[in-house]
C-alpha cells in the first residue's frame, strides 16, 4: 500500500487524476464519492490508456538526463497546451500542467547542481512565488523564487550563506538556458535578497506586515502566494504558520494597502464600455495579464483576511464561496471570467511561439478575435470592475 493514502473526488478531471499522482508520487489513488470510496485507480494503467495524453510527457522529463534536453522538453510545452485547449480542456488545467511541466524541470536542475557543487551544508526549502507560485503558469514566464535555509551558529552561517547563493545561481543560469528568463525586477534565488535563513524571512514577512506602506503592498504582494518545490518542507510550513499567526492580528493598513493594489489595474473599457487598446507597432492590442491581474489581487486579500493556506486562485475563490465569503453567483461568474481569460490566453502565447515564430507576450490583438470573444471579454472586464467596487468598499471603507 502507499503510505499515506490519496484520494480524489469522482467528479475530478482524470487530468487532475494524473497530475495529483505526479505530485504526491503515489501509484493508487483512491476515488471517493461524498465519504465512500468506490473503487482505485493504478498509475500504470492509467497511463498506458492515456498514451496519447499529453500528460504523459511529464514522466519523459522527470527522465531527461541534462540541461540540453530540458530545454529541448521545454520548447514542446506550447504544442502541448495548443493540443489541450483544442480538445476543449479548462484553462485551469491547462495551467496547471505547464506549472507541473515547470516544477518537474526546476527540481531537476536542482538535483544537477546539488551533484556538481556537493551536499547543501543546512537543510533548506527552495520555494516559487508569482504565477508559479499560484500553479498558474504560461508559456510567457520569468523566475520567481527564492531560497529560505535553517539558522545556523554563528561561526556557520558565512559558509551556509556562501554555498546557497552559489548554489542559487547555478539554478537560476540553467533555469534561464532552459527558456526560464530572470527576473527583470530581480525577485529571484539569485538575488542575495531573495537567499536567506528562516529566521530572515520572518523578519521580512514581519515588516511586509506591520509596517505596511504601499509601495511594498505592490512590491512584495506574490510572496504571500509562495510554494514549496524542493527540500525540507518543514521549513515552508513554520514560516507559513509564522505568516498566519502575523495576520490573525495584523495593522489594518496592511490589508487597506493590499486592497488598493488590488485596485490599481482597472479592467481595459473604455467610458462607452468598449475594449480600450494601445498600439504597439502596427496592431491594436490590449495587456491580458494586466486584465486578469485584478481577479488575482482581489482573491488574494480575501483570502489572505480569511487565513486561508492555499495559493491558487482557483482553489481560493472555491474555498471562500465554501466559507460564506462569496456566493455561488459571484463564484461562478468570478471563477468563469478567470479561467476563460486564462484560456484565451494560453491559446494566444502558443500561437505567437508556433504560428508568429516569435517570443511570447501578454497583448492580444483585437483584430485576432471573433465578434463573440469581443462581447465576451466586455462581459467580463464590467464583472471584474464590479468587484473591485465591493472591495473598495470593504477595505479602504470609500467609493
């Protein structure tokens, strides 16, 4: 038997099936119907009836032997996606397994460069934040991570602090061949700032929190959405439940400031409720990322007000409807908003690399979209404002 037991609901995709399998590393899972189990399911039957799943080219990299053929894994990941969306598969899932794609590489240039430069001298987390950390990855994507050791005497820490961020490097430079750019603004292992002990970290999340100004409400917001990748996963749990405990009584600033950064993109309409573009050569396009970056920051103050232990979007807006936060309506038209935006996307970053031959952006082309996808997108941008409204009201207490 497997130690512990998974299970998974009936309803569940069986893409999620496959992808809880890779994550928890089991062979079985057990399927439960409400709080009866009605049957299992096996990896390897599973996978040899899903051969043509796209799915299954997550175990081929888990065996890629070098950088070189990570990278050449990597570059299949638009086909991939284009292959999952034209079957009709939600662009939650779709996401998801780009981020399982990402977590399966990162972990293994890990294990590369703990071979080359020799064992870690403390025990430490290496964690994801931003998208990644939200499991909410595309194929336009930077790094976001960081590195949090143990605490170690004194007469240690220079030589602890000297191999993670030799070791962080390393990471980040195969991380970048591979075709996961660095960071522009810096917010990665790499970064001396973003490599430190535990006891650093919660003195930085303590200052994030009880001396909240705004600039670090836009600045350091995706850290409260960080996940374990690789290591010692205690450390990530005493620094989450270090979190948790700051914002059970935290200055209300703090979340008045999160909530106006919530607010800061408002949907692109224009006054007569049209899609407002700009242009960039000779195209009229609109930022999608900037567009969804509203669901993102709003769900992320609720549930971090609620004390929620999940990152992902998806996962937040299901738990705070379970909760009595959101009702059914608001969840349904918050959650169909999200993942339709996401979709279209993903659809539009594949065919910028395979059709455009070009490196992929956020900007969709007006021009590019149908009649319907245009009162669609109208649709969901009055929703999205809609919502910042109640939480404008909510938190900064002004219309």
């Amino acid at each position: 038997m497997d130690n512990p037991i998974v299970s998974i609901s009936s309803n569940a995709y069986l893409y999620e099936a496959v992808l809880m399998m890779f994550k928890t590393k089991s062979r079985y899972l057990l399927v439960k119907n409400k709080e009866e189990y009605v049957g299992f399911l096996n990896r390897n039957r599973l996978l040899s009836e899903q051969a043509q799943s796209p799915l299954v080219f997550i175990q081929s990299v888990k065996q890629a032997e070098n950088t070189e053929e990570l990278r050449k894994k990597w570059k299949q990941v638009p086909d991939i996606i284009n292959q999952l969306l034209g079957r009709g598969v939600h662009g939650e899932i779709a996401s998801q397994v780009i981020t399982t794609i990402a977590d399966t590489i990162t972990g293994k240039v890990i294990e590369k460069v703990i071979k080359e430069i020799g064992k870690p001298p403390a025990k430490f987390a290496f964690i994801v934040t931003g998208s990644e950390g939200r499991k909410e990855q595309t194929l336009s994507t930077d790094q976001d991570n960081g590195i949090i050791y143990e605490d170690k005497a004194n007469e240690h820490r220079e030589m602890v602090r000297e191999y993670f961020l030799d070791f962080a490097k390393k990471v980040s430079d195969d991380l970048n061949m591979i075709g996961f750019e660095y960071c522009k603004g810096g917010f990665m292992a790499s970064n001396p700032k973003w490599t430190h002990s535990l006891s650093h970290w919660k003195r930085n999340y303590t200052q994030w929190i009880e001396e909240s100004v705004p600039e670090n409400a836009m600045k350091f917001s995706t850290f409260f959405d960080f996940r374990f990748i690789y290591g010692d996963e205690n450390i990530v749990s005493e620094l989450k439940t270090f979190i948790k405990e700051k914002l059970f009584s935290p200055n209300q600033i703090f979340f008045a400031h999160i909530a106006k950064n919530a607010l800061q993109y408002e949907p692109p309409l224009t006054f007569f409720k049209r899609i407002k573009t700009q242009t960039i050569g000779k195209s009229e396009v609109f930022d999608i990322k900037t567009a969804m970056s509203p669901i993102v920051d709003l769900v992320r103050v609720y549930a971090l007000k609620n004390h929620l232990e999940m990152e992902n979007t998806g996962e937040r807006m299901k738990k705070l409807t379970e909760i009595g936060i959101f009702t059914q309506q608001q969840y349904n038209e918050m959650h169909q908003s999200y993942y339709y935006l996401m979709a279209l996307r993903l659809k539009n970053q594949a065919n910028q690399i395979n059709i455009d031959k070009k490196n992929p952006d956020n900007y969709i082309e007006i021009s590019k979209l149908t009649k319907i996808e245009q009162v669609t997108l109208i649709e969901i941008f009055k929703t999205i404002a809609n919502f910042q409204l109640g939480i404008k009201v909510k938190f900064t207490g002004s219309f």
